[in-house]
C-alpha cells in the first residue's frame, strides 16, 4: 500500500487516499470527468480486462466508502493520541474565557503551573475522548446512500466534511458527553480546576467565575476533529495515489 507523508504543522499526517479520490473529487486528467463518470464508463466498458466487466454501482459506492474510512481513521488517529490537541497550535484547546480573570489573578500569587496543568489536562481529556468518534463515523460513512456520494460529489470543496458536520453533530455531542466527562475525571481535570477555583475563591474581592468544563472541551474537540476532517479532505484532493486496497484498485484502475 502506497502512502502520502503530509505535514500539518506539528506532526505528520501519514494519509491513505488513492486515485479514487482525485476521482471523487473531480481532479482527474480531464476537467469534465470525475470519478462518478469513471465508474459509468467502467461499467459500460467491455475491454480486454475482466476486473471491469463485473464491476457495478455498489462496487463504486464502496469503494467512495471506503476512501472515507481511511481519511476519517486517519484523523481520528492523529488526534486521538498524545499531545494530538495539546501540542497542535490549529487546534490546542486554551482555558475556557471564562477562566481568563481566574488565570490572571493566580498568576500574579505565583500559581500560574496549577492554571498550565489545568489547561494542559483540558487537551488530554480531548485526546482520550476523540477515538470514541470512530464507530460513529464508520456509523455514518456506511449508511450513505449512492445519491449522498452523488450530492457530496457535485458540491463545494469541502462537501464531505460538511456532510460529516449536519450528519453527526448531534449524534455526536449526545455520545461523546459522558465520554468527555470520564475523560476530565481520568486525566485528573476536574480535580485540578477544583483546587484551582479553591484557591481563587480564598482570595477577596474577586469576581464568581464558573465553567463548565464538559461542555466546553467536547465542543473544541469536534471543532478539532471537523478542522482536520476538512484538512484531510483538502490533502486528497491535491495528492491522489494510484494504488490502495484491492477494492479501490479494481474500481478506479482500469485506464
């Protein structure tokens, strides 16, 4: 299997595509062809090479499923592990606004590491959390229709992405919650935003401040899964591989 090693700023996204998306995408040798027209061409082609003649639209539609998969596990991956949020400055997760006057009072009493450690713990529940996405998008990718490739075909740029966001927000945010909850546990998050808000509220004269901290860390982790969903789906359009899976080859192989 053929592989892209593509920057994203800190750390290599290493990303499985092949000419089914260049296909998909509408990047292809002639800019009136797309894949879908490949695949039309393919089943009304009898050529000399019999992987082509019994190839029909559920293979094609697969085989977009498929592609999707491995861009979708590829960020999931990269995100999912450690320092995937936190040493990543697209998509670090700072202290909730919230948080701002509490961080700038603490500071100034010599208790900025408690804040940092805090803010640190934030990414970590993020990272723990993100891998719990996958079945929902393998959920998602499987229960697309062959006019949903259709539609994602013939729309702007970052189709995919937005049909990821419509699809799964909801669905998402209802099953990541408790999961990001155990995650803040886990990490040791909601301990330390306790003894850092202890500490704030011993002081005189400060404003309440509150945050809720499960609610904030799941809506930056979709903000980070969807910003590289989207980078995913930019870095396939601009670097197509001719050779993937045997499912992807026997589709969109035939010249």
């Amino acid at each position: 299997m053929s592989l892209i090693l593509k920057k994203s700023g800190r750390s290599p996204i290493f990303i499985l595509t092949a000419a089914t998306f260049c296909l998909i995408f509408g990047i292809v040798a002639t800019a009136q062809s797309g894949w879908l027209d490949k695949g039309t061409n393919i089943l009304k082609s009898i050529s000399g090479e019999k992987k082509t003649a019994d190839l029909t639209t559920g293979d094609i539609s697969s085989a977009f499923k498929e592609a999707l998969h491995i861009g979708t596990e590829n960020v999931l991956a990269q995100l999912g592990q450690a320092d995937g949020f936190n040493a990543d400055s697209a998509i670090h997760i700072p202290l909730p606004k919230q948080l701002d006057t509490v961080k700038s009072v603490l500071s100034k009493i010599g208790m900025s590491q408690s804040i940092d450690d805090l803010e640190l713990k934030l990414n970590r529940a993020a990272e723990a959390a993100t891998p719990k996405a996958k079945a929902l998008f393998k959920e998602a990718i499987t229960s697309m229709t062959f006019e949903d490739v259709q539609t994602i075909y013939k729309g702007p740029e970052d189709s995919a992405t937005q049909y990821f966001k419509g699809k799964m927000t909801p669905a998402l945010t209802e099953e990541m919650q408790p999961i990001v909850t155990d995650s803040l546990s886990q990490v040791g998050a909601i301990q330390t935003y306790d003894q850092v808000m202890g500490k704030y509220r011993e002081l005189p004269l400060v404003p309440d401040v509150k945050a809720d901290l499960t609610a904030y860390v799941l809506e930056k982790s979709l903000d980070g899964i969807f910003y590289y969903v989207a980078k995913e789906e930019a870095a396939i359009r601009e670097n197509p591989l001719k050779q993937t899976t045997d499912l992807l080859k026997r589709v969109f192989g035939a010249p």
